[in-house]
C-alpha cells in the first residue's frame, strides 16, 4: 500500500507544491528512501473537510502509516526511518543538532527592521559554527552520506537563500565555503529539485510574515 502524504500547496496555485520547510523535509525523505506516495496538496486558505479530520490542528505535513494519520515531521521522519530502515538516513546522535539554531536566527533577522538589534550577527555566527563543521567532517554533516540532518537542514537553508536575497538583498558571506559548498550539493539532489517550491512561492510565503498588514 501506497503511503499517502499531504502537505502545503503554493500560494495561489494549488497543484503546486508549497513553501512549508517541514513539508518539504518529509518529502525529501520520501524521495531519499525511493517511497512511493500518494500526494495531496492542501490549500491552507481553504482546506478540504477530509484533511481537516485527519488534521483536526489543520497543521501540514501529514502522512498516512497503516491508514492512521501522523502529523510532525519529526515524528514522521522518524516512523519512515523505523519503517523503512534501507537505505538508513540516521544521523549520529553527537551530530544531530548541527545547524538546528540556523532556521530561528534567519526568521529574527528576516523579520528586523533594526539594523543594530544583533540579529545579523547571531545568524552569522550560526552559519559560521556550520561552515567549520563541515570544513572539518563534509561534504554533508555526517561526512560522505546525506543523513536526516542534511534534508532538515536543506529546505532551511533554501528559504534563508531566497527570502533573504530577495527581502533583505543579504547572500551567505563567500568565505564560508564549505557551507555554500553543502548547499550547493543539497540543492542539486534529485530529491531537491522534484520536491522545491519555487522561489517566488517562497518569497509570497513570507511576504505577509515580514510585511505585516
């Protein structure tokens, strides 16, 4: 049996696939482990009674295991590693958290309008603790084989790319090499490429977040 998956669909164009980062790390762990799925997009300004019973929170992602419905990616990445253990994508518990501060650093530094409130800073330092740990142990995090660190990491560091190139004019400084390396690499993967939203989908997606109403 098919698993079944539903996650964000684009703004505006509901047979797209959306910005949510956490959907996309599921389908990226989908696509890792060669999964077949079903996928439902869900439009979250109208959402399907159906998906409003199996999701009562109305939250995506959501997966169907053995006709029951999980919602969190961390717990549906971790049903899909115990499930479906080959090819493994477990990442070594000391290396587990490597980046893990990164995505809330962006948010506060996307969302500032203080120049001077320090929000830059900590996400360079975030960037730069990632970047040296990669120089030492890459190409990905755990060395030579992406982990589920790496396809967390991967739709993060795609919605800090475009939003923050496109709302703040700001890229990741050039010297942190290996970092962009790694992103480069993560970017590139079949995975990535199939299940992205596209830009403009991410930038509409924080639009309302960093230009409130």
């Amino acid at each position: 049996m098919a698993l079944e998956a539903a996650v964000k669909a684009a703004v505006g164009a509901p047979d797209l696939i959306g910005d949510c980062p956490f959907s996309h790390r599921v389908l990226l762990t989908l696509e890792e482990k060669k999964l077949c799925y079903e996928l439902h997009l869900i439009n979250l300004s109208d959402k399907p009674s159906w998906f409003l019973e199996v999701s009562p929170g109305g939250k995506v992602p959501v997966v169907k295991f053995d006709g029951k419905w999980v919602s969190d990616s961390d717990v549906i990445v971790g049903i899909l590693e115990e499930k479906y253990p080959e090819p493994s994508l477990v990442t070594p518990p000391e290396i587990s958290s490597v980046g893990s501060k990164i995505f809330d650093a962006f948010v506060k530094f996307l969302k500032s309008k203080d120049a001077n409130d320090g929000s830059e800073q900590a996400l360079l330092e975030e960037l730069k603790a990632l970047d040296e740990h990669l120089k030492a142990h890459g190409p990905y995090v755990a060395g030579d084989k992406v982990t589920a660190v790496d396809l967390s990491l991967a739709p993060k560091l795609y919605h800090l790319d475009v939003a923050l190139s496109h709302f703040k004019n700001w890229s990741i400084p050039k010297e942190l090499a290996s970092l962009i390396a790694y992103k480069e690499l993560l970017f590139a993967r079949e995975s990535f490429v199939k299940t992205k939203a596209e830009p403009k989908y991410v930038i509409a997606g924080w639009e309302r977040k960093v230009n409130p109403k």
